[in-house]
C-alpha cells in the first residue's frame, strides 16, 4: 500500500471511497436516512493549499483519506467562516473503504496527521462525527474526547458531535 499526498486524479477515487463509507451509515442511522449527495467540485477541494491531504492508494483504488487544515471558529459543522483558531486544526475527514476497516488504516493515518500537526506547530486538534458512528470508538481509542459540541449537519442529514485532541 502506498502513501501519499492527495493528487488531482485521486478526486473520482475519493468520491468512490465516501460513497461507500457513508453507504455503511445506514447499519446505525435512523431508520429511512439517506446518504447525501456528494456535491460536485467536494473532493477537489481537499487539494487547496490551506490543507494537508494524504491518501493510501492499494493498486489502482485509493482505500483511505485523511485530512486538515487550520480550524476556525464556528459554531456548526462545515467550512468555518470565522476567525481563525491559532494553533488548532481540523481534521476535516478519515475515511477508509469499508471493505479495509480493522487492518490498521486508520490508525495509521492518524498517526501520520498527528505527526504532521505536531511539526505544523498545532497544539490541539478538533473534529466532527455523527453521533453513535462507529468511528467514535475509534477516536476515543486514540486519545480524542467529546467536547461539548453537538449539531445538526443539513448535508449529511444526520447529529453531528465534536471531538478534541491535545497534541504534544
């Protein structure tokens, strides 16, 4: 497996890998929930400058994807509009194809955002999930706590909750 920046022709790849991923939301959502749309131009906007993008490509089809950039304050999931927060990013996604869960992807690719958020100066980090996905296990198993934060997001359709990270 390979890892590496996001590149332009990874977007069909990413959008392919969240479909699936939110696909598997219907095992724990609610009862007749939908997966949203991916809106066009979504995954290019994860090779803007302002963000740190890494892939895991296995052949031709790209299994995972994490990524940050500088948090910003807000009050509700979604682009933060704003002052910037200094010294906090947000991590904006980690997905890993569902047909690749438990192999240690993930992990893997928090450690290499954490380590990429300790050399950028960050000293804490936030992010957001929807409540009672299977990926809170994940993140509590891996040092991040619920913050307080708790949201409706109109795109995914579906609570969201923030977590946080200190980072050393």
């Amino acid at each position: 497996m390979i890892r590496r920046p996001m590149q332009p022709g990874d977007a069909p790849g990413l959008a392919a890998l969240v479909r699936a991923c939110d696909e598997t939301y219907r095992e724990w959502a609610p009862a007749g929930w939908e997966p949203p749309q991916i809106m066009p131009g979504w995954a290019e906007s994860f090779l803007a400058p302002d963000r740190w993008t890494q892939v895991r490509v296995d052949g031709d089809a790209l299994v995972g994807v994490v990524s940050f950039r500088q948090a910003h304050e807000q009050s509700a999931p979604g682009p933060g509009h704003g002052p910037p927060l200094d010294g906090v990013a947000h991590l904006s996604i980690l997905f890993v194809h569902p047909s690749r869960w438990r192999q240690g992807i993930a992990s893997s690719m928090l450690d290499d955002a954490e380590a990429a958020l300790d050399a950028r100066g960050y000293r804490r980090a936030v992010l957001w999930t929807p409540e009672g996905a299977p990926a809170e296990r994940l993140y509590a198993a891996r040092g991040w706590e619920r913050d307080g934060r708790r949201a409706w997001h109109p795109w995914v359709g579906l609570t969201v909750v923030g977590y946080t990270r200190d980072l050393t």
